[in-house]
C-alpha cells in the first residue's frame, strides 16, 4: 500500500500531462464530469457504460479505495473511490451521481473499472492544443484530466479483475 504522500504524488501524476500534443492534432471527444466540486475530464473513448449509483453492490467495510461492484451487460466491474484515488476531500455527493466504467489495458488484457462521478456534465470536443498544464481549455471553465492508466496500476487492474466469477 502507498504512503500518503506517495498517494498523492501518484495522484499529481494522474492530472499533470505534459503539454506536448500527441501524434496528429485532430479533435478528441472527453467526457466532462464533477467529483468533490472539482472539474474534470477524461478521453472518451475508453468509456464503456454510464450506470445509476443505484447499481453499486457496496463493499465490505475495510478495503480503503474501493467501494463495490457493479455490472455492466453481465460483467462484474470493480468500482474505486476516486476522491480518495486524487485526494480530493470527502464532500457530499452530486444530485446526480453515476457510475462511469471504462476499460483500461492491463499488460496484455483490457479490464473494467468504474468511479462514481457526483455529476456527468457533457462529452466536449478538444484539441490537443486545448490542453494546458494538465487541464483542458476550451468552451467554459478548465477541467483537470484525468490519465486512469497512471491513476491505477496493472496489479490493481488485475485484483478488481479477479473478482468477477
């Protein structure tokens, strides 16, 4: 298990991109959303599902980080804090909270994961040029991205994994 202070490193890491735009400067849709009133975004095209909070089967209490399972078109997807993945404090959720689940490669595999998200605002369109010192800039206010493939390593990727049947 992580420090505290490795966690949020490891978290700074997840937000902060280098501003260097990546291979091709064609325009890219992200998925905008709000967790503990922080704006975010992450690319769209990792996203499999958007589920009611209501789906969440919560977790045992004792395992920090993770807070249950859901299903997505007969899957078990593992579903993660991510205030605490970000260290981000612990606020009242949205009026709208979901579960957002995307697939993330892992080695050789592609897994399921989920978060829950207070609130999903939009899928925008951006350029690699909209994205400044880790955020997007664009139409309305800065969103902070989110890299899940730094958020959360292939180990844990595997262990949410091997809790599906």
């Amino acid at each position: 298990m992580r420090s505290s202070s490795a966690n949020w490193r490891h978290a700074n890491e997840a937000l902060a991109h280098d501003d260097k735009p990546c291979v091709g400067s064609s325009p890219k849709p992200y998925l905008t959303f709000r967790v503990a009133r922080q704006d975010l975004a992450m690319k769209a095209a990792c996203i499999r599902g958007i589920l009611p909070l209501t789906d969440l089967e919560p977790a045992a209490a004792g395992r920090r980080g993770f807070l249950g399972l859901t299903s997505l078109k007969g899957q078990i997807v593992g579903v993660i804090d991510l205030r605490s993945r970000l260290g981000l404090a612990h606020t009242g959720q949205g009026r709208a909270p979901k579960i957002v689940v995307l697939e993330l490669a892992a080695g050789t595999r592609q897994h399921l994961l989920g978060f829950v998200a207070d609130r999903i605002s939009d899928v925008v369109v951006y350029r690699d040029r909209d994205l400044r010192s880790g955020a997007l800039r664009g139409k309305g206010r800065p969103r902070k991205l989110v890299d899940f493939d730094q958020l959360v390593s292939e180990d844990e990727l595997a262990a949410l994994w091997s809790l599906s049947p």
